[in-house]
C-alpha cells in the first residue's frame, strides 16, 4: 500500500510538472504583473521632450509603467492646482506655480527638472509710446496671471527703476494673446513660446521686445505630492529610470527627438529650429533650481502675492531619493 501511495505521488508530480511546461509555452503561465499607472498633467509644450520621447519610444512601458499625459492646460498653474487636488499623480510646469503651493501650506514637492530654458519675452507696441522699458509705467501690460511672468516682469521692472504696482496687469490666456495686443487691449505683453512668435507675427514693425528673464534660467519640473512619493516609490523610480533613458535617446538621436517632439505638438521647421536651442533636456536636481525657488518665494511675499511672511525651507520639499538612486551625479543640493 505504502509502495502504492508513493507511486501515485510521483506520477502526480510528473503530471503536474509537464503540464505546467505545456501551459507555459503556450502562454499560459502566470500573467506578468499589471503595470503601475501614473497620470501626467502639465501643458503641451516643448519643455516636455523628454516625456514625448520616453511614449514614442516605448519607454515608460519598458519600465512597468502604463502613462497617460493630459495636457489640456494653458500653462503650470492648472496642472499644479490639478496635483494639489488629488487629480493628477504628477505634474509638469515651471517651478513658481510649485513654489506658491508650498508656501500656502500645500505637501507637494519636485522629483526632478526635466528642462533648464529661456523662452519669454515682453513685447510692447509702437503705437503705445513704448520705445523703452520705462515707458511701460502706467502702461497696461498683459500675462497670465499667477505664474512665473508675474515674477520675471516685475525683476525686469526692478531692475529699470520701476515695481510691480507701476503698471497695470491684464490677465490674458493664451487663446487669447496674440488678440490682446495686436487689437490693442494691453499696451504690452509678456509671454512665453509659441505663443511669443504668434504675437510677434501679428504686430510685425509694430513690436518692441526685450528678453523677459533677465538671463535666468526656467525651470522645467515634475512635481508631485508628498505622501504619494512616499507610498509609490518604486514607480517615481521606474518614472525616473524612463526618463533617464529617453534622455540617453536623445542624446545619440538629437535630430530623432526634435522630430519627436515636432511632431507630438504639430509644429513647424522654422519654429522648431529656433526655439530648439534655448532648451537643455536634461534630468537634474542641482543648487540652482533651489537658489531660484528661494528668490522667487521671497519675490512673492515682499510683493503681497501670498498671505505668509515666511519662506519655508525649500529643500525639504525636494524628494531627491529617486533621481540619486537614478542618476547621483546630477543631484546637488545643499
């Protein structure tokens, strides 16, 4: 009997172990584990090159992750305020509206820069009386309202002897800028790309411009929230890794990522070789981007755009722990 049951057990395994080999090799093995979904918010602009390239290239899904970017957004603030609320897992904007965030109190913080660019410019009429930048005071000068052209105008009006308060700001979105000021409901305006090249078209002779940042680099960042960093740090590290990767691509395919990037936005030969330059696509977290934050946070409370009168520390709303596990030599902050 005993010889028997034994007999049995080892035709059972056998059995067990040779239809398990049959299954699998006809796909039937144990399904792979469900990707990780990471919801993505930020304007279709081309600051996000990185992220076009890691979807055209397939390599969010070479790391697990399964990403979907929504990009109905005119600018930063919406896919922040969109982050805040629980609606997005991660956003793309420049740092300010990530800054007016933390200061008001909100668990966000940046994961990474994506892009270090200079691509806005205030643009005044002739007609205006505006030859210089002192004839802007009194002047109505339009911009989005809340977002990093608020702090680039004023530094530009500092640096001119005037402030802020001198001028008159029109909220105008970006559907609407180029209307704005070639029919003249703003004297000025202060933009950013592709919508500076749109204005400048309309008003043609008509346009006065001066760079708007004053040689200061803008910030290209992933933002997200704090607890949800915490709970999903595997997939902020596959993020990262993908990222890191579409980087790589990029540079031994510069000339495959600007099509890329063209491409996703619908854009032309002549734009996209002019504005490609003002752009570096990389993935960092050096001292620069916290001087910046830290300048811009002050800028906002001496000028009243916040009811807090003290800058909370900046680095602790840094979640550098992914990218230095990524890429160490590109995390520098002190």
């Amino acid at each position: 009997m005993k010889r028997h049951i034994a007999a049995t057990i080892v035709i059972v395994a056998v059995i067990l172990a040779v239809a398990g080999i049959f299954f699998s090799g006809y796909g039937f093995a144990r399904p792979a584990p469900r990707p990780d979904t990471v919801l993505i918010g930020g304007p279709a602009l081309e600051q996000n090159a990185l992220i076009y390239v890691a979807m055209e290239k397939g390599f969010f899904e070479a790391n697990g992750l399964n990403v979907t970017l929504r990009e109905d957004y005119p600018n930063g603030v919406g896919p922040v305020n969109d982050l805040a609320a629980g609606n997005v897992d991660v956003s793309v904007s420049s740092e300010y509206p990530v800054i007016a965030r933390i200061i008001s109190g909100g668990d966000i913080g940046i994961i990474a820069t994506i892009d270090k660019y200079q691509n806005e410019e205030l643009i005044s009429r002739k007609d205006a009386g505006i030859r210089n930048i002192t004839d802007l005071r009194g002047k109505r000068i339009g911009l989005p309202r809340g977002t990093i052209l608020e702090y680039f105008l004023g530094i530009l009006l500092e640096r001119n002897g005037m402030t802020i308060g001198d001028v008159h700001l029109v909220d105008v979105n970006t559907t609407y800028s180029a209307d704005a000021v070639a029919n003249g409901d703003v004297d000025a305006i202060m933009y950013f790309q592709p919508y500076v090249s749109r204005i400048l078209d309309r008003l043609g002779d008509n346009a006065v411009t001066w760079p708007g940042q004053s040689n200061q680099a803008l910030y290209g960042v992933l933002a997200a929230r704090g607890d949800w960093v915490q709970d999903n740090a595997g997939t902020v590290g596959r993020l990262l890794q993908s990222l890191e990767d579409a980087q790589e691509y990029s540079i031994a395919h510069p000339d495959e990522t600007e099509a890329i990037v063209q491409k996703h936005l619908n854009l032309s030969d002549e734009y996209t070789g002019s504005v490609w330059p003002d752009h570096r696509f990389s993935l960092s977290l050096d001292q620069s981007l916290l001087v910046a934050m830290n300048d811009e946070g002050r800028w906002m409370i001496i000028n009243n755009l916040t009811t807090e009168k003290t800058l909370p520390d900046f680095r602790t709303h840094i979640y550098g722990q992914g990218l230095e596990k990524i890429r160490p030599e590109s995390v520098d902050i002190r």
